[in-house]
C-alpha cells in the first residue's frame, strides 16, 4: 500500500504547481513562490513573472531584471491549445563571487552576473533537463541541484559545465521519483530527499551513490536540514523525523504520539540544539534536538482567527524568531518562550501584515527581513520597529 499512498499525496501536494492557464497563442503568468538572497547590499529574487531582478536594498532602486525566456506548450492531453508560458521560479537564487544562479521550472540552470543581469551561462546549452523545484546549493566551486528526471546535477560554478550526474533515483527501478527538495552538502556527500521515502548520500566528487542511505514508510516532502550529523526533515506522514547519518532507524519522530494536524511541508531550523519547526496546521513548533521533546508551540492564524498553514521556514534575526504563514501574516517570537506578537498592516490593522498570501522562502539580512508575496512584491521589515520599511512592485512594465 505503499506506493499508492505516496503517490496520492504527492498529487494533491503538488497540483497548484501544475495547473496553469492556457489561452491559445498568448502569454500567461506563470506562478512560482521563489525566495529572495541578499549579497553585498542587493536582494535577488524570481518574480511570478518569470524574472531574475536585483534590488538595491538600501535605496530600493531595480538595478537590473532578467526575463527568463517563455516557453511554448504544444496542445496535448489536458491543454487547451498551443501557449506561450512564461517560466515559473520555484527555486531561491544563490549568489557566489560575482554571479548570481538560478533555477527554472522549465528545466535550466542560469548564471547571471550581479554586476548587469547578463547571463554568463546556462545549462544545458540547448534544450533542458526535468523541471527544477528544489534550490541549488553552492559547494567547493561547484553548483548542485535536483531535477524532475530524478538526477542530482554537479556544475562548475565558472563555466556551467557539467561535473556529474547521478543515476536516476527510484525505488528499486520500479518508477523514476522527481526530486523536487533541495540538495544539502555535508562531510564530503550530498543528501537528498525524495517523495517516496529515502534519503540519499551521493559523492560530492563523482555523483556516485554512498553506501548508506535511509528508507521510511512515507515520502519526504520537505529537503533535508544537517545539525551535528542528523538530518532533520518532515514527511507526508504528519511526522517531522531526526535520523542520525549512518542509521537505519530514526532517532526520534515528532510529535510523540499522535501526528500533527498536517503536513511538515518548510524544511525546519535548527539553532543551539533546538529545532524550529513550521508546520500546515498553522502552529511553529519548537523542539529539543536531541529528544524530540516539545519545548512550546506557537499558533498563526488568518485574519478570521482559524489557523493558517506555515510554508516557508521561519528566520532568526539576533534574539528573535521570524515566521509567516500563507494568510500573509508575520510574527516575531522569542525563541525561548514562543511567546509572540503578529506585525500589523501599515494602514490596516483588520487586515494581515501583507495582504497577499506567503510561500516565499524568508531571508533575513543584517536586522531586515526579506518576504516576497504572492502579489508579486517585495516586502522588507525591519524588525526591530515590527513594520514594513519598504516594499517594491516586481513587475516590470514593457
């Protein structure tokens, strides 16, 4: 019963990624809940638009945007005709020296330089690999990131070329499972996590699979988090699991006994022992890391009162947890106690903090908190006056 199971779950987790309209011969909006990095004072974020744009986070000036090229959908199956779609950005950029990467769902990875947005390279050269989810990872001069055809990739960071790729992951050649969490590099391997239950350890040099892995009864659906060799991550089991590296057993599993109210979709933090958990029954979880014991829980609730899921990982920014849930509101909590307070609506406070929904991943940066919305702008808060600094339309008008 396995499988049937996973696969049922995986569907209706990831259906709003694949449904996008189609009007014969025209452009159409592609979504996508792309976060944002800051690097020497400009934020990088992917648009709903299929943009790459620099903002100057000190002045909130565009200094540059990059449309990603649209693609075109032939009339098949459940589309309703040819379509031009502009390319949706699940994945958060990662800027290291003078270049900015990015991943597409439409199945490429971009090098642009910070200094103008122009691309350096892309890869592959012509045409595309399965579509990219999951946020690349920087390592030893080298770029990895999973794909929808369920290999790991290992580019040079300088040329784009290609390093390795791993076989395709499956369960045992039975199907080929679309790898749509992000790598994580840890002690010479990197780990990924997939939707039918395992964990693999790849070589960071050749791409070859490591002798251990990990097998569970229920899919992953969050990336892997690495603290003091244990990997933290959340499954479609309602449990969020603690699984030593080199273990066939996990270490613990939370919640203790009854699982939670849904889904562990963000990928957890973990800071001086203890693991902050961000859950879709709305509530943020704060747990010892090495027990799996409860220290507090805090609840995010929509503007009605009813919880609201969490998606997107919380942030700390010095003593102060961050997180936001889907409804567009924000907290800041004390990480000792999960004692918090939501940031008011600049100009009302009967509405959420953003008055559009969050799936962006946060980005904390000296004091500052980086949110896209899914309104397509960009919202920065300073945290310590609890309020919107600045916020910046990503649309660029032709």
């Amino acid at each position: 019963m396995k499988q049937p199971k996973i696969l049922f779950l995986v569907v209706i987790a990831l259906l709003p990624l694949t449904l996008v309209s189609c009007i014969s011969g025209s452009a159409q909006l592609a979504r996508g809940w792309s976060g944002t990095v800051v690097h020497d004072g400009i934020a990088y974020v992917g648009t709903v638009d299929g943009r790459v744009v620099a903002i100057n986070s000190s002045t909130g000036n565009l200094e540059w945007a990059y449309s990603i090229a649209p693609v075109t959908t032939p009339s098949s199956g459940l589309s309703c005709g040819q379509s031009s779609v502009t390319t949706a950005i699940y994945s958060t950029p990662v800027v290291d020296r003078d270049l900015v990467y990015i991943g597409t769902y439409s199945g490429q990875v971009y090098a642009l330089t910070i200094a103008s947005g122009a691309d350096r390279w892309v890869y592959p050269r012509t045409g595309s690999i399965g579509a990219i989810v999951g946020s690349p990872i920087i390592a030893n001069e080298t770029i990895y990131i999973s794909s929808s055809d369920s290999m790991v990739y290992a580019l040079d960071t300088i040329h784009g070329d290609l390093k390795w790729k791993s076989e395709i992951l499956d369960e045992e050649g039975k199907r080929h499972e679309k790898l749509w969490t992000s790598p994580v590099v840890h002690d010479g391997a990197v780990y990924m996590s997939t939707f039918d239950g395992h964990i693999y350890a790849l070589s960071v040099e050749t791409g070859e699979l490591l002798d251990w892995s990990f097998e569970s009864e229920a899919g992953f659906d969050s990336s892997p988090v690495i603290y003091e060799d244990t990997i933290f991550l959340g499954s479609f089991d309602r449990y969020l699991y603690a699984i030593k590296i080199g273990s066939d057993v996990p270490m613990w599993k939370f919640p203790q006994e009854k699982p939670a109210g849904n889904w562990f979709w963000a990928s957890p933090i973990v800071n001086e022992g203890i693991v902050y958990a961000g859950c879709l029954d709305g509530k943020l979880y704060a747990i010892n890391a090495e027990t799996g014991e409860e220290l507090w829980q805090f609840e995010s609730k929509d503007q009605r009162g009813k919880p609201a899921p969490i998606v997107s990982s919380p942030v700390l920014v010095g003593n102060m947890l961050i997180v936001a849930n889907e409804a567009g509101n924000v907290y800041v909590i004390n990480p000792e106690t999960g004692d918090g307070e939501r940031i008011e609506n600049r100009e009302n406070g009967d509405k959420p903090t953003i008055d559009a929904q969050i799936r962006a991943s946060l980005c904390a940066h000296e004091g500052l908190v980086y949110i896209k919305g899914e309104d397509n702008r960009l919202y920065v808060f300073d945290i310590t006056e609890k309020k919107v600094s600045w916020d910046f339309p990503l649309t660029i008008e032709e």
